[in-house]
C-alpha cells in the first residue's frame, strides 16, 4: 500500500475506534497496535511497553501530576467560594459588577489550580446562584461560567501548555508567560461582554416591570471589605510564589510543580484545617485518578504519533500542506478551522499529540513562531470545552446547576465561542501580546 492510502486507512480506522465509544486512550493505543502489527517489523510489537515508558519518562511530563495534586487541594477547598465572596464584596456597587467579579474570580482560580472542571465547579456552585438571584438568565449565568472555567487551560500552570511543550519541543518558561497576556486580554473581552449583557438583561426586567429583580442591594461596609481580604490573600501568595520560583530562576517546572503541590496541602490545612485522613483521601485519590487517566492518554497518543512517523504518514501529510503552496495566513485558517473541528469530538491532550507532527513543520516553515502558535491553538481549543458535542465544560455546569437545561447553557456559550475567535484575530494581529512577556524576560 501506497503512504497516502496507509494514512487514509490509519485515519479512518481512528475515526471508526473513537465514535465506537471505546475510551480515548485505548482507541487511540488500539489503532496504533493493529496498524503496527499490520505495516512495522514484528519485532516493533515487543518493544511497545518500553516505547510508552520512554515517552511518558520526561522530566517536564512529571509536573502533570503534581500541578493536577495543586489543583485537587485547591478545588476540594472552599478557596473558589472565598475567591468570589472577596470579590463581590469589592465590586457589588459597579453596574454589571456581578459578571466582572465573575469573569475575575474564574481567571484568578484557573491560575491557581490549573484545571478548567475544578475552576467551573468552584466558582460556579457560588456564582450561578447568586446571579440567578439577582435576575440574570440562566443561560448567561452559565455560559460565563463555563467560559471563565477555560481559561485553565491557558493560564499557568495549565497542564495543555506543558504537553505542548513536549509535542512542539519548546521552553515551558516561555509558554507560561506567553499565556498571560492573551489569558488577561480574553477575561478582558469577557467581562465587557458581561456589562454589556447586564444592560441588557436590565432592559428586559425594566419592561416586564420588575427591573428590582436585577438590582438587588447588597449593603457591604469598608469593614466587611477588608476582612474579606484575608480569606484570600494566603492563596495569592501561593499564586505569586509558585510564579517567583519558576521565573525568578529558583527551582524548575518540575520542582515548582512540587513546591505548588507542597503549599497548597500546607494551605488548606492552616487555613481551612483540611488535615484529616478524611480531608486528604479525596484529594489524593481524585489525584491518582485524573492523573492516571491523563497519562495513559498521553502514553497512548504519542505511540499513536510514532507509529504515524514510522509510516511516514504525519511527513506526508506535512509536506503535502507545504505542497499546497498557501499563503501563510490561509495556512493558519486552514490548520485552526481543523483543530476546531477536531474539539467537535476530541479533549485538548490529544489534539495536541495527535497533530502536532503534521502541522508544526508546515507552520515553522511559514515563519510562524511556535510559541505564538501554541497559545493560539489552546485559545481555539478552549472553544471545545464550551461547545457541543463534547464541551466538557458544559456537562460540568450541568452538573454543579441541574435545573438548567443543556439547551440554556449551550446558547449561553455561543457568544462566549465568538469573543474567543475574536480573541485569535486580535493575537493574530497583535502577537505582542503574547509574546511581549517572553521575549522580555528571555531575549526575542
């Protein structure tokens, strides 16, 4: 068989293990075993457990589970209810000020623990109530939440920039700076879009006649303001520290993934005395189990990626785009409207791994910088977790909010969908804003 009908077969067959329902990671194993039983030396088959371990055997790989045992501490604690509460005490007076403390509590919480799920649950089991509370549409509720819960995997330490890092062989440092900018500009957009919303969800109380419903008075003193600060100020030390670390040169990704997971414990048991077995059993084995299941995937994808390099169907593909002869921008539409439509079915791990071979070489020949890339392509893929099939954000609000219909909260996420494309316009305009941080600290 031809590379072009080997490559078409090893698509189809993928297409045929993944909607069959099997888990991700063994579909993805499974394909890659028949096809090596199929097209590669028998030999190859023996060595398939050595070739997964030497592939998950990566210093930067052993932060996943430490950031992922960050995050668990984090979300098991009432950190995102303290978060949100500081907030709102601060911006209740501010017209709209509701999806603003919102939109900022969800990019601060993503930050600490890493994780889009535990950032939609923590804020929003606190946040959706209270602005059904005050009048806002359930499906606005939950589409900001359900938004503001994707920048977890933007934002450092965000677990889908560190395997990006290992698929495009690029500076870990680097991508989490270059995050930053682009994660504050999408808060930004969003919380725009949140007062402006308010206006209008104002209008359609006010004439139905019952505009009290969106202005209910919270009275809070400067004294309740203050004392709201404490509640949160150990968590942003713990923010601001594990940053310092890693960009002050002090320890290394993995080693800062230590020091996070290590102050996170340490915080929640002084503040929230969260130190009983009880206490530490779910986080450890939510722990054991998210990382378990993201390793086997990521183990999985990379033998998929090899054998497609062994069968030289990812340089085949490759050099196809190149021989397409696009101009550099058609070629970046092309590749982004390809990984949108991978979101439709596939979760950010395994878009990474599984077409980083075939559209990394094209782009570098471009002369795009695959910094800026990465962080555009988690910005796109962040419109998977908040669109259907999958949008396994919106499942999560489901979940944390029952009584609201799928149908609510997917409506309630579409124009959060288009402010993040209009998000990649601006970085693709402005590149700057990704890569400003980076280059100033580590030389352009």
């Amino acid at each position: 068989m031809s590379t072009l009908q080997i490559g078409l077969s090893y698509g189809a067959a993928t297409l045929v293990f993944l909607f069959s329902g099997i888990p991700i990671a063994f579909a993805l194993g499974a394909v890659a075993t028949i096809f090596m039983m199929l097209f590669m030396p028998a030999a190859m088959l023996n060595t398939v457990a050595q070739a997964v371990y030497e592939e998950l055997a990566s210093i930067t790989l052993l932060t996943i589970p430490l950031f992922i045992l960050k995050g668990a501490a984090i979300g098991k604690s009432r950190a995102g209810k303290d978060l949100y509460d500081a907030l709102h005490t601060w911006m209740h007076r501010v017209p709209g000020g509701l999806g603003l403390a919102v939109t900022i509590a969800c990019g601060l919480f993503a930050a600490m623990a890493g994780s889009s799920p535990a950032t939609c649950s923590a804020i929003g089991s606190s946040g959706i109530p209270e602005m059904r509370r005050r009048g806002y549409s359930p499906g606005f509720a939950a589409g900001l939440i359900a938004a503001g819960g994707t920048l977890g995997i933007l934002l450092p330490p965000s677990i889908v920039l560190i395997l990006y890092a290992v698929a495009a062989e690029q500076s870990l440092g680097r991508l989490f700076l270059a995050g930053l900018g682009p994660g504050v500009l999408l808060m930004g957009l969003f919380a725009i879009y949140a007062v402006l919303h308010w206006r209008v969800e104002y209008r359609a109380a006010e004439a139905k006649g019952e505009p009290h419903a969106i202005l209910v008075k919270d009275t809070y003193t400067m004294r309740d303001r203050f004392a709201a600060v404490p509640r949160v100020l150990p968590f942003m030390v713990l923010l601001i520290g594990v940053m310092g670390a890693l960009y002050g040169g002090i320890a290394t990704p993995s080693e800062t993934a230590g020091l996070g997971a290590v102050m996170a414990l340490v915080l929640i048991a002084v503040v929230y005395q969260a130190f009983k077995l009880s206490d530490l059993v779910p986080i450890f084995t939510g722990t054991l189990g998210e990382a378990g299941m993201l390793l086997m995937i990521i183990g999985m994808s990379l033998l998929y990626s090899q054998v497609m390099s062994y069968l030289h169907i990812s340089q085949g593909a490759a050099a196809w785009i190149v021989g397409m002869h696009l101009s550099k921008w058609l070629l970046l539409t092309a590749i982004l409207l390809m990984v949108v439509v991978l979101g439709f079915f596939l979760p950010p791990v395994s878009i990474i791994l599984m077409t980083a071979p075939i559209i990394l070489p094209p782009l570098k020949a471009a002369g795009f910088d695959l910094v800026w890339f990465g962080i555009v392509m988690c910005v796109v893929m962040e419109m998977g977790l908040i669109h259907p099939p999958v949008g396994l954000n919106i499942f999560v609000i489901n979940r944390i909010a029952p009584d609201i219909g799928l149908g609510p909260i997917i409506w309630g996420t579409l124009p959060f969908v288009i402010l993040m494309a209009v998000g990649v316009v601006i970085l693709s305009v402005v590149p700057g804003i990704a890569m400003w941080l980076p280059n100033a600290v580590y030389g352009g």
